[in-house]
C-alpha cells in the first residue's frame, strides 16, 4: 500500500493513520495497561486494543466499580445501511452494558444527515434510521436499560439544544468543522444537537460520568461538550470518551466507509454469504507473499493482512485460537487462500445470525424508544 497524507474529519477520514501522533495532536490519552485491564471479559474491540485513546475513561470506570451511576451515550447518523464498521462503538457498549449493567442511550441524528448530505432526502433519512435502529437492536442491548432517541421524533432533544446553543458561539461551532464550510444554517446549529446527545443521559438522570465510545474523528464534538457540560447553567459532569481505531475497508484504505458507491470496499450487514465470499476472496488485501513458495518459506504479515484484522477485532472469539491463525500465518503454515476461507465462514455465520436477530427486533423495537 502506498502512503498517502491522512485527512481526519468528523466528515471525511482517508489517508495513513498515525494513532500515536493523533493522541498528542488531539490531546487524549493513550488506554493503558492498568485500563486494559479492566477490559479482560469485554467484546474483542475492547479487550484486543481497537480503542486506543480516551477521555477520562480511567474516572468512568472508578465510579462504575464504585457502584455510582454511570451511563453509555453511542449514536448512529442514518444515511446508509449499516456496515461492519458501524457496528464498533455499538459492539463496545453492549458489552460494558453487561459488564457494569448500566444504562445505554442511543440517540439517532436523522437531522444530521439530512443537514449535510446534499443528496439524502428527509424521507430516506428516516428510513434509514428504521433499518439502522434494527440493527443496533440485533446485537441484543438490554430492554429497561436501553433507551433509543429519534431527533425527528422528540421534542425534547430541541428544548435540550437550545439550551446548549446559547453557551455556544459561532466560531465555537465553526471550529467543530475544521476546514470543511457548511453550507446551510442546520448544519452550523448541529453541533449544540450533538452536545445534547452526549449529555443526553444527564438531561434525563441527573449529573453523573456518562462514557462516549467514538472514532477520533468525532472528538472535536467531545471537547465541545466537555468545555460546557460544567456551565452554571447546567452543572453536569464532564463526559468521558474512548477512541476507536477505523476499521479498514477490504482494500486496505484507512477507513471502511459507506461513500464506496459499489460496495466493494465494505461488508453491509445485509451482505449474504455469497456476497461476503465474493468480497473476501477479489477485494480483502492481504498479508501474504506473492507466491505460494513465497509464502512458505517467509510467511505473511497478519498485522496488514485485513481477513486476519476482522478476525481480531469481531469475529474469533477465543484469544488461543486467533494466536494460533497469527502464528501459522506468519510463519507461512496457513496460507491466504486458506486465511480467507476461515474468514469468510466466520462473517458468514455472524452476518446469518445478526439477520435473523434483526427480523426479531421489528416486534419489540417500540420498547426502546423515547417518548
């Protein structure tokens, strides 16, 4: 893969990313092992390092295991079916979710999308978030601790906006957008939307730690909402966040992404074994050498290989059995035709049950939602 200059946008993510350098250019802190720690019995995308960075995650956690309150705030922007790489944040609190049984809110930004996507109509926006929503429900969030939040259907998230947009200035929101110019007034008055979302659980209980999972690119909305969670006119406590790395796409660019218009890059929930084959076998780039000699006799690179990367992260579960696919593949006993096929019936066997999970959250989706 050639490098290229990364672009880091809460919009747009392209290029090679140096996750060291954004933790000082972005100000965070890096997870350590002392928080690693705590995250041993967690989904695989905690417990095997996809979050790298955070925000204060080390208090959330102290008042978690102090029996304080503690809350999850994790969003979806519905502009497209779901991804693979959608799943990251949603697969992160459920899974604290079940560690600390904590509540979970799931604030859904039809607006948002509908604001700075030119093409995306207010219809489909909607629509979107119906099938979105579904699919965050498929991973199986606990009923009563769950609670999912429509902006187009709640009144309340504008009331809570409007609070949050008298203690922002323009050039505060303007900064949120780096060198990317909005072009409409909904999306100059969105970031006081997305402040709302992440203080959410503190609107409805009170002032407590509240934890966001998110990729580094949507920290410029943190900071925001940290400089004015504390504001005499609210007094809350500011919110914590912890970083994700982007999932690659099949190609091996930085991030999977849905602006991939012929889906070659990406797998979408919705992709049946077939497809996911098909996917796997022409687009995932691979670690291996050119040759099956080659290969024999050097071994391939698991760290760059993307079949081995979405093993690691989503979809082998057992820690002893992803050792063993790394050091067979390094040391050129498994092959990449055979590192593939292994990959493939694993996304398979994930995407057949998250479907037939998805068909039974139709009749129980009502539950979750916000008045």
């Amino acid at each position: 893969m050639v490098k290229s200059r990364s672009v880091i946008t809460p919009w747009k993510v392209s290029g090679d990313v140096n996750y060291k350098k954004l933790i000082k250019e972005f100000g965070t802190e890096p997870i350590t092992e002392e928080i690693q720690s705590n995250l041993k019995k967690a989904h695989p995308v905690l417990r095997r390092g996809l979050f790298f960075s955070h925000r204060e995650f080390d208090l959330w956690l102290r008042d978690a295991h102090a029996k304080k309150k503690v809350s999850i705030v994790s969003g979806r922007g519905p502009s497209e079916k779901m991804h693979i790489g959608h799943l990251i944040p949603f697969l992160a609190s459920k899974s604290l979710q079940e560690i600390y049984n904590c509540n979970v809110f799931i604030p859904i930004s039809e607006d948002e999308k509908f604001f700075v996507k030119p093409s995306l109509s207010l219809e489909n926006a909607k629509k979107f978030a119906e099938d979105n929503i579904l699919d965050i429900l498929a991973l199986g969030f606990k009923p009563g601790k769950t609670f999912i939040l429509r902006d187009f259907s709640n009144s309340k998230i504008y009331e809570w906006s409007a609070k949050l947009s008298k203690l922002i200035t323009y050039s505060e929101a303007k900064a949120v957008f780096g060198l990317k110019p909005e072009n409409n007034i909904g999306w100059s008055f969105y970031p006081a939307v997305q402040a709302a979302h992440i203080l959410l659980p503190q609107f409805v209980e009170g002032a407590h730690k509240t934890l966001v999972p998110v990729g580094i690119d949507q920290d410029p909305f943190i900071r925001l909402t940290r400089d004015k969670a504390s504001n005499s006119a609210l007094k809350f406590i500011k919110p914590a966040a912890i970083h994700g790395r982007f999932l690659p796409g099949l190609k091996g660019e930085a991030k999977m992404s849905s602006s991939d218009s012929e889906g070659t890059n990406l797998i979408y929930l919705s992709d049946s074994p077939h497809e996911v084959k098909n996917k796997i076998n022409r687009y995932a780039f691979s670690g291996g050498k050119d040759t099956l000699d080659e290969h024999r006799k050097h071994g391939g690179n698991p760290d760059i290989d993307i079949s081995f990367q979405y093993l690691k992260f989503f979809f082998e579960e057992s820690d002893k059995k992803l050792q063993k696919i790394h050091d067979d593949y390094k040391s050129g006993t498994l092959t990449t035709g055979e590192l593939k096929a292994y990959t493939i019936k694993k996304i398979s066997s994930f995407l057949e049950k998250h479907q037939k999970a998805k068909q039974a959250a139709k009749a129980k989706a009502k539950k979750f939602m916000m008045d």
